[in-house]
C-alpha cells in the first residue's frame, strides 16, 4: 500500500496492508460460513420459485383448496422443472412481481440449473456475486481520491460491514445490485475522467445491467445525473440584441444524456410489464406507502444509520440504555461529523460525486414518507448505496488521520476509531453468523421457534389461508417442518368465509396468521378457545 504524502509512515501503512488482507479474508469466511442455517424466508422463497419458472397464482390455485398437505408438497415449488423455460419464467416474473427485474433469476435459474435447489446453493450464489463488490468498491474509490489508501480502508470496513454481510447471505439480487452500484459510479467518473466512446459504452453496459437487476438503479441513475448537472453546468449565452438565447451544454453532459437515453431504451422491454401490470406492481408494493408511528421511523432510521457497523438483531431503544444504545449515538455523531470532514477537506469532484448519489438515492424515498406518509425510508434494503457513500466517507476520514495529519493526537484518534469500528463489525458478524433468524427474515421471523413447537407435537394440523403474505410464508415454513405436520391450506378467509371441516378433533390444531374473524368463527363451529403461540401462531385449546 502506498503512502498518501512524504508525512505518511511506510510502516503504518505496511501494518495496515496486512490488517486489510486479514479483515478481507475474515469478511469472504463470514459470507460463506453457514449458509444454510438461517431460516429460509418469504423473500427468498419467491426467488426460488420464480428462478425455477413457477408463479405464486399457480401455488395458490393447486395447494390452497381445503385439502391437507405435507411440507414437501409445497417444496416442489422450489426446485427446477426440466420443462419450464426462460420465456416463462421472465413472463411470470414480469406479469406477477415486475418491481424485480429478471437478470438475477435468469442467472439463478442456471446456477441451479447445474447444482441444484437446495438453500446452501442459492445463498452461495449471492454469496459468489458479493465478492464483486471488492473489485468494484477499489476501482470507486481510485477514481474519487487516486488513494490506495482509502481504497484498501474502504474494502475493510466493506468486508466485515454486518449490513453487507446480511445482504450476501441472502438469495435476492441485492449483492448484484450493490456491485453494480460500485461498477457504475466508477465507470461514470471514467468516462467523465476519459470522455471516450469506450468508457461511455462501458458504463451504459453497467447502468443497463444495474436496470435489469432493480428497478431502484434509477435512483442510482438519478444520483449520476445530478453529480454530472453539478459538475459539468449548462452556459446561457444571449446575444446582444437580446432576441436570441443559446444553451451551451459540455460534451460530458451530452455524452452522459445519450448513455442513459440508450440504457432506458434498452430497458424498454421491462418498462412494458411496469406499464402492462402497473396494478400487480401497486398491489404487491402497496405496503410501502402505509404509514407508521413517527417514534417507530424515527427508530428505524437510527438502526439503518449504525447497521452498516453494528447489528446485533436487537433494538436498544426498546430498553433501557445499554452499550449498544452509547455505541449507537457515538457511532452516528462519528457519520455526522465524516460528512463534515469530507465537505471541508475533500476534493470538489469527490464530495459532490458521494454527496450528488447520497441525496440521488435517499432523497425520493425520504420526502414522499413526509409528504404523504409511508415507510420507504424505513426499508433497510433500499439504502445499499447510501450505505456505501457513509463507508467511502468514513475510509477517507479515516485514510486522512492514519496517513496524513502530522499530529500524532490525529493519528491515535484513527486507530481508535478504527479500532472500534473493526471490533464492532466483527463482533455483529460473529453473533449473526451463529444465528437462525435475524431481523430482515421479517415476517419470517418466529419460524425457527414456530417449527419446533409443530415437529415436537403429535400429528398437528396447521391451517392458514392464500391470503397476502401467507402462500410464500408457508412454504417458507415447510423448509423446517417434518411430514408428520399436516397443512390444510383454505382459500382467502375474508373472501370464502368458509370454516373448514376436520374429523379428527383429536389432533393439535394450530392457525398461523389468520384473523380475529376466523378464530371466532373456528370457536363458534368447534368450541373451545384458542392460545397465542409465538408471533401469529395459536393453538387451539379443546373446553
């Protein structure tokens, strides 16, 4: 690793190159060290079913008729059938969930294609693709600062970042997307650097790439173009007769408009399923524009502010202050005050390119929650490249005190501070990686718990309904369950309003997730009362 200036010392930055190299290798052991162990969740379940050419409608109309089922009835759905095709599965992708572009699943569906269906296999997959964003995330950070140091400090803190960790394990395409991320920025300030065909057809090919993997890479895009509008400013010249107005636009700026008019182009074809199924799209993210309590955003935001360099899967603020609460607060005045160094000390094309894709990508989430209400700025996933801009700050803040300031105050305050960044890091992804739930399992969550009770009882029925959420989570939950647990899968309950017909009474009735009505209604038919369980599971209890 070089120095940053003659003040630098060569064996600091000889003792942080090894450093680096360690925590790279720490952080590549934590992506794929027991990828099967966590609990399998809805997410994940789709991508599953829609990388292996099936659809939820199908699910829904064959499994949930009354009948009961076995766990590995439902896992069918799961696994790749030689006869479905790609065409199909971009089709029912695109007509049932077109807010997820298909590259991830078309790549997937090969992957499983050669090794299988298994949880450990498609994790892995996601946990191959995370290993782009170190490549990525080096040539990023060259190109804002031409520092090898914040280079290798900003791998580091990326490879045991707990928030980065959790994302690789998961089989969605956020770990693609946040190398694209990485692979677009640098390949635009490439191309603004070089401004030659070659540079600018390479980061149309990243920018197309990132469209087809997330429909979010347009803020991504967004955040481009405001760092290329800041950068690269339109002239007015008018004449003097004041009859005629020229607009003189830089090359860059135009070069940039025809790149990302050629990548929408090419993503046409997915913005005719957008528009084709706007009310599939409306439906299934409708969920986001549903407000919550200002105390519980307000928590949230803290959380997602530190997850990036703590996550121990609890939430301080429900108790009473701890350590985690004192690591919190110190850890988000540290972010506060990275930014004010990066404005005060930073190059003009770095701080407005970091700051240009910060307010790009965070921005059109935050303000319609305050305008209109919602929690989009509450989804911890939507973030990725704001996350990415705090670590590339903070690697230069601290790049600046082990490697520049003359002050050895300065110097002891970055090994401290990265001392503590380090350790926390490492201490969330040791207690993640021995973990079989976590916190973005959502309402997943309770499964490991939930199995358990139903594998230890004596021939249970479980009754939940195609309502929502439910179809994907059962089979969710049929990845942990025995085939001694039987699964009478009904219709929509507030549609059917149909109590089921059991014969044997005899037999531990559970429902998962069904409503006040139909328990009443179970109650009224049958007798008895029923008995919370563990998160929306009850147990019905005989008289």
């Amino acid at each position: 690793m070089e120095n940053l200036n003659p003040v630098a010392r060569k064996p600091i930055a000889v003792v942080l190159k090894w450093i680096v190299i360690a925590l790279l290798g720490i952080g590549i052991l934590f992506r794929f060290s027991n990828l099967g162990q966590k609990v399998y969740w809805h997410d994940e379940v789709f991508t599953s079913m829609e990388a292996t050419a099936h659809t939820g409608s199908e699910l829904t109309s064959k499994m949930f008729n009354g009948q009961q089922r076995a766990p590995s009835e439902l896992l069918s759905y799961q696994r790749i059938d030689p006869t479905r095709t790609i065409p199909q599965l971009i089709f029912g992708i695109g007509s049932e969930d077109p807010q997820h572009p298909p590259l991830f699943y078309v790549l997937m569906h090969f992957w499983m294609r050669c090794w299988g269906s298994s949880i450990i296999v498609t994790r892995s997959f996601a946990a191959i693709l995370s290993l782009l964003v170190f490549p990525a995330m080096y040539w990023l950070c060259r190109e804002l600062f031409e520092s090898p140091a914040v280079a290798w400090i900003a791998i580091a803190l990326l490879a045991i970042s707990p928030i980065h960790l959790v994302y690789a394990q998961e089989a969605r395409e956020y770990s693609l997307l946040t190398a694209l991320t990485l692979l677009s920025s640098a390949a635009l300030l490439r191309a603004m650097r070089l401004n030659q065909w070659q540079s600018w057809g390479l980061y149309g090919a990243a920018l197309i790439l990132s469209f087809y993997t997330s429909v979010f890479s347009a803020l991504v895009a967004f955040g481009h173009g405001i760092f290329v509008v800041c950068t690269q400013p339109m002239r007015i010249r008018q004449r003097l007769d004041g009859f005629q107005i020229q607009w003189q636009v830089s090359r860059r700026a135009v070069d940039f408009l025809i790149t990302g008019a050629i990548a929408v182009i090419a993503f046409t074809p997915w913005l005719y399923f957008l528009k084709t199924y706007s009310a599939t799209l409306k439906a299934s993210a409708g969920w986001v524009g549903v407000s919550v309590p200002i105390s519980v955003g307000f928590k949230m935001w803290l959380l997602n502010l530190t997850r990036v360099f703590l996550d121990t899967d609890k939430n301080p603020f429900e108790a009473d202050m701890n350590l985690n609460s004192f690591v919190i607060i110190f850890i988000i005045l540290l972010e506060i005050y990275t930014f004010y160094f990066l404005i005060k000390n930073g190059t003009p094309s770095a701080k407005i390119f970091i700051l240009a894709l910060l307010v790009g990508t965070s921005l059109p989430l935050i303000l319609p929650d305050i305008l209109f209400g919602g929690q989009r700025s509450t989804v911890t996933r939507y973030f990725l490249p704001f996350f990415l801009c705090l670590q590339i700050a903070v690697a230069y803040l601290l790049s600046q005190l082990l490697f520049v300031t003359q002050k050895r105050a300065g110097r002891l305050i970055g090994f401290a501070l990265s001392a503590i960044l380090v350790c926390s890091s490492l201490a969330s992804c040791g207690i993640y990686s021995q973990s079989n739930t976590w916190w973005n399992k959502i309402m997943s969550y309770h499964h490991p718990k939930i199995s358990q009770i139903l594998n230890a009882s004596s021939h249970p029925i479980l009754i939940t309904d195609a309502y929502g959420y439910n179809p994907a989570n059962i089979v969710s939950l049929s990845y942990l369950l025995k085939d001694t647990v039987k699964l009478m899968l009904v219709r929509e309950v507030g549609v059917s309003k149909e109590i089921p017909s059991i014969t044997d009474l005899a037999q531990p009735i559970y429902l998962l997730n069904l409503p006040d009505f139909f328990r009443n209604g179970f109650t009224a038919r049958y007798g008895g009362n029923f008995q919370l369980m563990v998160g929306e599971l009850w147990i019905w209890k005989r008289s």
